[in-house]
C-alpha cells in the first residue's frame, strides 16, 4: 500500500525547495541588475577597429562601433529596405577637416542586445566609402549619439559595452572621480562627440574621445609645437619619442603622431583600453577607472 504521509512530507519537501530555488534564482537576477543591465560585444573587423551587431526589424546587420563618429548612421540599402524616405543635410568633418555631407531619416529602431533604442532620425549615408576598399561590407556605424539616453560603460580591452542600469551605474562608479569632460554637438546640433581635458604646462588641452582612431594616438602640429615635440611650424620630423599622457589621475606613456588636424589632440583605441570609461549622457559626466580595479 502507499504511504499517503510520506508522500506528503515529500511533497511539502519538494515545494520548499521549488521556493528555495525561486528566492535563488530572483536573487541571482538581482546580483546580476546590480552589474549590468545590458552587456554588448564588440567584433574585430580591421585593424584596432570593432564592429557590433545591430538588429532592425529583425535583421542582423554589421555596424562600425566609433565613439568619435558623431552621429548614428545606416546604408542607404537599409533605408530603402525600410521604405524610408530620405531628406535634409547634415554637415559633418574629418579629423583632416574634409566636409562629408549626408541625408537623414526619420524613425529607425535598432536592438543592440537585448535593447531596443529608438531612433527620432539617422544618417543615411554608405560608410564604405570612407573606408580603404578592401575592408569588408559593413552596415552602418554606432557613435555615442546612439546611446543619449543612457549610461554606457566602455571596457574596450574585453571588448565588451555595458548599458548600465540605474543601480548597476551607482556601483560602476562607486569611488570614482568624474574626469574632466566636454559634450560637444556639431554644428548642426544633431552630433554627439566627447572631448577629455589633457593637462599640459598648466594648460588642458582637448583630445576627442575616438575608438575608431585605430592609429597611434595624435597631436595636432600646433600641439605638438606648445609640447616642446616639434623645433617649429616647418619641422616635419616623424617622432619617435614617447610623452606622459595624464588621464584623470592615471599617467601613460605613448609615441603621438603629429597631423594638421583640426582637434588639439585625438585619443585612440591603444590609449582608451587601458581604462574602463562610464558615461552618463544625461548628466554629462565621464568616469574612468583601469580594467585591474574592475
């Protein structure tokens, strides 16, 4: 015969331990919102440069990911795909000062992760045509503008981006000093590019926060004349020697090169993978720390 009370202390066991698993598992979802809300990797393409998978009426497609690219850009083959109609002029500049001009769209909702972000308008414009011809076919191009409204935290040595909650953000940047920072928009007011101050003789000169520079880090010819690293204006030789850079409170050591360019400075993928970046863009703020302290 069965013993009926045995199997209800067994059942009444098995729904402890169901609830013990349940608290476990809520509790572990919990942890895990304290970190990170989203975690988005980031691809080797070519050179330093990454890509990201961007997904748009559930299509896959590849986007460069360029912190100093200003604006959130897709092909003109995606916008036909779309339906969309394009319209307006954005004005944009190279490092080098060339003009690139672009359309817009309206209306595009990219999942980048688990995240849906809503775009009120793009550029439209085939960014192969900025590229050497041989590197492979991408899609589009992901800047900081594409991440506005929230808090990103960029750990480029793990190729990894985190959208942070509100609560993972406040542990991210726990201890943390914000850095000294600019947000800047273009000149049409539709960009979004980050400039961190470089203290230099009692001066802070401004290097325009670039993950899509995969060179050497650069100075411009003016700047690398105030630094004592060029005799004049005329003196075109290629430097070999390295400067002290100072990043918030951290020091390191890199050999710049010297363009005419019309920024004071440009970080590049090298020098921003040694730190660990948070960005609130509603507050405007920059926070860094090294990858070891993580």
């Amino acid at each position: 015969m069965f013993n009926y009370e045995k199997i209800r202390i067994n059942k009444n066991l098995f729904n402890m331990r169901a609830k013990q698993l349940y608290f476990l598992l809520l509790f572990c979802l919990n942890i895990g919102s304290v970190y990170s809300q989203d975690s988005l990797s980031l691809q080797a393409y070519e050179e330093n440069l990454k890509t990201i998978d961007v997904y748009i009426q559930g299509k896959k497609y590849s986007f460069l990911f360029d912190t100093g690219g200003g604006e959130t850009t897709i092909s003109p083959e995606i916008a036909r795909v779309l339906n969309k109609n394009t319209y307006g002029s954005l004005t944009g500049f190279r490092m080098s000062g060339d003009i690139i001009k672009t359309v817009k769209a309206n209306g595009i909702t990219m999942k980048i992760g688990h995240t849906e972000i809503f775009h009120p308008s793009v550029a439209v414009l085939d960014i192969m045509s900025l590229l050497p011809k041989e590197f492979p076919r991408i899609d589009g191009l992901i800047s900081l503008k594409t991440f506005e409204n929230q808090i990103l935290t960029l750990d480029l040595a793990r190729n990894t981006l985190y959208i942070e909650s509100e609560k993972s953000a406040v542990n991210r940047i726990k201890g943390k000093q914000p850095i000294e920072s600019r947000f800047a928009n273009g000149l049409t007011g539709t960009e979004l590019n980050i400039f961190i101050g470089i203290p230099k003789n009692n001066f802070s000169y401004w290097f325009l926060f670039d993950s899509g520079n995969s060179g050497p880090l650069l100075l411009s010819n003016e700047t690398a004349l105030q630094w004592g690293l060029r005799k004049s204006k005329l003196d075109s030789t290629i430097n070999k020697s390295s400067v002290n850079i100072l990043l918030g409170k951290s020091n390191f050591r890199a050999v710049p090169f010297f363009r005419d360019i019309i920024y004071e400075g440009v970080l590049n993928w090298d020098s921003m993978a040694k730190f660990v970046f948070t960005i609130d863009f509603k507050r405007k703020q920059v926070w860094m720390n090294s990858p070891e302290s993580l």
